[in-house]
C-alpha cells in the first residue's frame, strides 16, 4: 500500500494521526455493533458455557490472525519490524500483569477498549473507569508508578533485546499462523451457528479483528516512505490511553497513530450507537459498584502497562503476529479473569442463593 501521494498532503504526524483514526473507527463501529468483549467471554467460560461471547471473542481473534498472517504472506507488512517484536519482551511482565488485568477487567465489568466503546454510548460508569486506567497507566509508564513496573517487568525478559516469534521458536513453518487461525475461525463459527448468531454481528466481530490488522498494514506503509521514523504498531488501549490524555494535558502535543486510534474507537461506536438509537445516560448503581470499578481500572492501567497491552493491545494485537509475550499476556489474562469471577461474583451469588 502506498501512501507517498497522501504524504503530499498531510505532514507525516498528521498522515500517521489519521491513519489511527480511521483505525479507530472501524474498531469502535464494529466492537460496538458485535459486543466484542474479553471479559465476557472469560466470564462465560468460567461458568462452564461456550456461548456467543466465546465465539464473537473466538471470531474477533481468528480474523485478526487470519488477515495479519495473510498480509504477512502477500509482502504488505512485516511482523519483525514491529514496535512490540522489536523489543525485548518481559516474561515475568507478561505473567504478573495479565494476572493483574484479567481480574481487573472482571471487576470493572470489561476490558480497557470495552470501556472506551460503552462510555461513547453515554455509559458513565465506563468513563470514570477509563479515566483512572490511563491516569493509572501513565503513572505506570512515566510516574510513580514507573520503578514498581521496571522491576518487576526486569525480572525475567525475552534474551537477545527482541521478542520472540512464537512460531519461528517452535519450529513450525510459514503459513502455520495462517492455518491456526483458520482452525480457530473454523470453531468460532460452529459455537457461533450453535447459539443462533446472526450474520450481522458475525460480520462486525470480523471486523474488530479486520481493524488489527488494518492498523498493521497502514502503519507498516507509512513507516515504508516516511522521512521520519514511524513506529508499526495497531490496535492498543494501554499505552494509546496515556498518551491521549497527555496529548490533551500538555502545551506541546505530538500527532501520531496512537493519539488517532482512541478518539476514532469513540467515534465510530458513538456513531454505531446512535445509528441503533442506543445512546443513553447509565450511572453506577451504589456506593459498592463504584469501589469494584475504580478498584478494576487501577489493576487494569498498571497491569496492562506490565504486560505489554491490554486485552486488545496483546491479546489480540500482540497474539495476531504471534509475540511468545503476548501469547502468555493473553493466557494469564484468561486466568486472572476466570480465577476473580469464580472468587468474587459466583461465590457470592451461591451465597446468596
């Protein structure tokens, strides 16, 4: 994909800022019209169903791979020249942090770009949540909260400065990432015909999955003809969070894909939702649900930061080029998800049975 005509318009900040957003908005659009959402999915499992949350999350996944595995193949994007395979990766990050954001995400009743598309359709809870992960975030990147993660991040990382490719690692050959994620998207659809999915959200929940990969290609492009450095990066909600509310915080703001992609998943769920007629007003219930959230937004930003991405940013983003990280990332976030539901939400409903 050439962008050399498009730079003759836009500067490369600009052109880069753009790209995140249309990035954005397909995101946003399509996660709001198919509920994409990790943590429900996680929930689900847990209590012992594979319903239409595992296989929208299932679908999402799939397609992310498949597209991104398939670009891979065709020459539009590298994975090696990525941000996140360039770097080395932190195992005890990965494990610690996922842990931490799985059972954030159960408590704040949703992921980090969950949080993001329900608070475009006027959902309060979620804006308060959102606020404290990237306040937390932040804090985790650049604050306070910066040597607690540098160490613990430095106890166990990936040798030789990079990541790892998790399919060149095992051994397997070029296309097997392509195949997997065709088995899994084989499997998405039989869970998915199996509780009556209609064809309208198994289409969108391709495209949360095809915005990944989108957010790969164009930014892989970019960085092909740009005079500046250009970081090839996707979809995250971790580090993009930080740095849109720095973006509005400082005298001296910097354009770039990250700071596009979380105005563009607002935009287009708030377009999505108003197109349904589903915007409305939703505050917390009490005094309880509010300390859960919060509580849930604070182990989401500093775990998220740990990991290396979010739900989206690693589990998705990251499992979609195959980072061994990411892949760990996502597994302990599973974890942490199905271990607090099962301690806090099922143990108190028997409870009260």
């Amino acid at each position: 994909m050439d962008l050399t005509a498009l730079l003759e318009i836009f500067e490369e900040p600009q052109l880069a800022a753009l790209l995140g957003l249309l990035t954005g908005a397909v995101f946003g659009f399509s996660a709001e019209r198919s509920a994409f959402c990790l943590r429900a999915a996680t929930v689900e499992f847990a209590r012992g169903r594979l319903g239409e949350r595992m296989a929208v999350w299932l679908l999402t996944f799939s397609t992310a791979v498949i597209w991104v595995q398939g670009a891979e193949l065709l020459g539009l994007f590298r994975a090696e020249d990525s941000r996140m395979m360039a770097i080395a990766g932190s195992w005890s990050g990965a494990v610690i942090g996922g842990l931490m954001f799985g059972a954030g995400m159960v408590l704040a009743r949703g992921c980090s770009g969950r949080l993001l598309v329900l608070a475009a359709t006027g959902n309060l809870r979620s804006v308060v949540a959102g606020l404290i992960f990237a306040v937390v975030a932040q804090m985790a990147r650049h604050g306070w909260l910066s040597p607690a993660r540098q160490y613990l991040a430095g106890l166990w990382v990936t040798p030789g400065g990079r990541n790892v490719d998790l399919v060149s690692a095992i051994g397997l050959p070029d296309g097997a990432g392509l195949a997997l994620g065709v088995a899994v998207a084989l499997l998405s659809l039989w869970l998915s015909f199996r509780n009556g999915l209609g064809w309208p959200r198994l289409i969108f929940a391709s495209g949360v999955g095809f915005a990944v990969a989108l957010g790969w290609v164009l930014t892989f492009s970019l960085s092909q003809v740009a005079f500046e450095p250009v970081s090839v990066t996707s979809a995250s909600f971790s580090g993009p969070s930080a740095d849109t509310l720095m973006f509005f915080l400082s005298d001296s703001p910097a354009l770039d894909f990250d700071i596009g992609l979380v105005p563009g998943v607002f935009a287009g769920a708030l377009i999505s939702a108003a197109l349904k007629g589903s915007l409305r007003f939703q505050g917390f219930d009490g005094e309880s649900q509010m300390r859960r959230a919060m509580t849930g937004a604070v182990l989401m930003g500093f775990g998220a930061m740990l990991a290396g991405g979010c739900a989206i940013g690693a589990g998705v983003t990251g499992g979609s080029i195959f980072a061994a990280t990411a892949w760990v990332a996502l597994f302990c976030m599973w974890v942490g998800a199905v271990l607090t539901d099962f301690v806090v939400d099922q143990r108190a409903r028997l409870a009260t049975a």
